[in-house]
C-alpha cells in the first residue's frame, strides 16, 4: 500500500499593507492615466503603461499598493484610474483638492489607519513600530518594507497637505489587521503521485479532479497578489467563454 502523500504546512504571511509609498504611487497611476486616461484595461496593459513588461510579482504588488489607496479600482482582469487619483493628477500641488484627496489615499491602507490611531502622525520610532508590527503578525522581512512606505506616505502628507496624517475619530473601530488568507493545501486524490520537488527555484503543483488535471505553475513563492491575478483571469475566461456560446 502506497504512503500517503505527505502535505507540507502553509507559509504564513504578513497582514496586508503597501509595498510602496504613496508618492511612488501617484508616480505610477500617473503613468497608465497619461495612457489610458480613465478607461478601464486589462490589468496587464496598466502593469506595462508602470514600467513592467509582465504580470510579475513585483506588478502585481504596485498594482496592489495602488488598490489599497485607492487609486486604481476593477475586477475580472481590468482596472480603471479611480476618481480620487484623477483628483491627485488633474490639480497642482496646494490647491485644496488635491490636499483633500491625498489625505483620504493616506488614509486608505488598512495598516497605516492602525498606526496613525495607536501613534498619531507617526510619533514612534522605526524599531517600536518594527515590535509592534512583528505581534501583529508581519514576517521579519516585510517589517522593513511596511515601515518604509509608512514613512514615505507620511513625509508626502506632511510635505503637502501640511498636517499629520491621522484623521481617525477616536471612536473609529479598530482596523482590520487579519493576515492575508492562506491556501490550505488540497487531500491528494488516490492514487496521486506527487510532482518532483521544484527546480531552479519554481513550484509546480497539480490538483487532480477526476479526470481532468490542472496544472497551476508559480516561478517562485506565489504572493496573495499572484493568486488574486489567477481569480480574475479565471473569471474573465469564464465570461468570454460564455459570451461566445450566447453567439
């Protein structure tokens, strides 16, 4: 009788926060307005109007950052320039909306709103900020990237809109700081033979459903982004497949 295949446990993962700060995003979301102004595109034709020539980790993690302040907005593969962007882009800096609209950005990420309400303005030092982050679950080598996004979205508020960032009620609900959801690796089937261990760094993995096979391929440790990537392009597939039935 053949062993079970063993099931190794998931990674854990960092709650969810920015991997660049806001002025780096406006940078970028300026870039696929000058393109595409407001249409809504493929999410792999804004990655390319940023600078990228694919839909890598790194993309799809800007693209990501952007979301979290709300500066680009879609589903099922496409996204658009949101409104709050155009208010950034469209005025000069000073003028009272783009003020407006670059404090409600900073505001936009879950992880900073919980920084700004237990230290108001960033009031803290790198390596309290770096404990506080590791007990709310962050892993050693995200603190550092949080920490400075952090930083750089506060020096752009304070640079322009002349205030602290924290605009927080006091009797706002905590932030959500849940980690990112992880995949809980899928009962291998009988008789399933698991795929050789990865090589030069790539992971191969095979859900086998009764007689199909999928075969989902990752070039390194797929990110919460890469798999939200995979949910849209699946979607998508699933609408132009059944668009061309109804013709």
């Amino acid at each position: 009788m053949t062993a079970p295949a063993a099931t190794s446990a998931p990674k854990a993962r960092s709650p969810r926060y920015p991997i660049i700060g806001l002025k780096a995003a406006i940078e970028r979301v300026r870039k696929v307005y000058d393109e595409d102004y407001q249409n809504k595109i493929l999410t792999l034709d804004a990655a390319k109007h940023m600078g990228f020539g694919t839909l890598n980790g790194k993309a799809l993690g800007v693209i990501s950052a952007l979301r979290k302040y709300g500066l680009l907005e879609g589903s099922d593969g496409f996204v658009r320039v949101t409104d709050l962007a155009l208010k950034i882009i469209a005025h000069n800096e000073g003028d009272e909306e783009r003020r407006e609209a670059i404090l409600e950005a900073a505001n936009g990420p879950e992880l900073f709103a919980a920084i700004e309400k237990r230290w108001p303005g960033g009031k803290v030092s790198d390596q309290a900020l770096k404990s506080f982050l590791l007990t709310e679950k962050f892993l050693p080598d995200a603190t550092d990237t949080a920490i400075r996004s952090y930083r750089e979205t506060t020096a752009l508020v304070v640079t322009e809109v002349g205030v602290l960032v924290s605009t927080l009620p006091a009797d706002d609900p905590e932030p959500d700081m849940t980690p990112e959801p992880i995949s809980t690796p899928l009962k291998p089937a009988p008789g399933f033979v698991p795929p050789p261990p990865p090589v030069g760094g790539r992971e191969e993995r095979v859900i086998d459903d009764a007689n199909q096979d999928i075969v989902i391929r990752f070039a390194g440790d797929p990110s919460v982004e890469t798999y939200e990537f995979l949910a849209d392009y699946i979607a998508l597939r699933i609408k132009r497949m059944k668009a061309a039935k109804k013709d």
